[in-house]
C-alpha cells in the first residue's frame, strides 16, 4: 500500500517525493533486512532500488563467511591446483554474481559431491553420493547393493543389509 500510494499519481509538479527520490544508501540499509528472493523483487521497482540491489554490501552480506573457499571450490571442481586461482578470481567479481554462482549446484570430489546456498535461509546445504560414502568397519564395497529403481527420479537406492540404511543416488552422481 504504502509504495503504491507515493508512487502513484504524482508529479514532480505538486512537490510530492517519489519513491525513486529516497537515497541508494537508505534503499541498501532496507534491503540488508530482506531474503535474496525478496531483494529481488524489489529491485524491479526502481533505478535507485536496482542500483541499490546490486551494491557489493547487499549481497556480501548474505554470504557465508567462507564464501571465497566455497567458490574456488566450485571453479575448481574441487581440484587443489586450481582452487588458489579461483579464489583470485573471485575477488574480482559483483558479490550479486558470486551469490547467484553459489546458489546453483557445484559439484566437486570428482561429481561424487555437491553444495548449494539456500536462497531463503542462506545455508549451505550439502549432497554426498552414496558411493562417495565410507562407513568404518564396512566400507567393503562386497556389502552394498545398488539397486536400480527406474520409476523415479533417483537411478538406484544403496543399501546395507541388515540394517535400516538406505541412500538414494541421484542421476548423473
């Protein structure tokens, strides 16, 4: 209500503030309390909200602390070599780039992993193959089935008999 009734039917003739006449800097002070999801929307509204959500504060701000090795691992696909590379790299992108980088699914350890942010809490939310899994004391590849389950998104489940664990192995892991 309240941006629709600054905004709408005024000129600049009558003296009235717009919307698009509030500083960058309060607009970016507003949209620091916000999810990503929200910050987005909002940036459609104006030039001063758009330029204000793509401030570097903005969206450092809902990086996790460990952003930069987060990313070098995702350029690097978890390769050591190419990690220190990446993390130079990274510095010189748009925080807005790096956070929407983060947000789509980087795999690493040879595809066996993958990590993610969670674009409405800001987790890292993490996936582990069930072949990339090591159980102390069973690790014997001899006590595994994998068995192949065609009617559903995941391509087989793993099991360990004679116990309650199953994982399921999602295509392409």
């Amino acid at each position: 209500m309240g941006v629709v009734a600054s905004s709408a039917g005024r000129g600049r003739g009558d003296g009235g503030t717009l919307l698009g006449d509030l500083p960058e800097s309060c607009v970016a002070e507003v949209l620091l309390r916000l999810d990503p999801p929200e910050i987005c929307r909002l940036a459609r509204l104006s030039r001063t909200f758009r330029g204000a959500a793509s401030g570097d504060g903005v969206w450092e701000a809902k990086l996790p602390r460990n952003y930069a090795r987060l990313l070098a691992v995702a350029a690097a696909g978890g390769e050591e070599g190419r990690q220190a590379a990446a993390a130079l790299k990274a510095e010189a992108l748009p925080k807005k780039e790096v956070y929407a980088q983060l947000c789509r699914r980087n795999r690493f350890d040879g595809g066996n992993k993958e990590f993610w942010l969670d674009k409405g809490g800001g987790g890292v939310c993490m996936s582990i193959s069930s072949r990339a899994l090591s159980i102390t004391g069973i690790d014997d590849r001899r006590y595994w089935n994998f068995i192949p389950h065609d009617e559903s998104r995941p391509v087989s489940y793993s099991c360990l008999p004679d116990t309650n664990l199953v994982v399921r192995s999602q295509r392409g892991v």
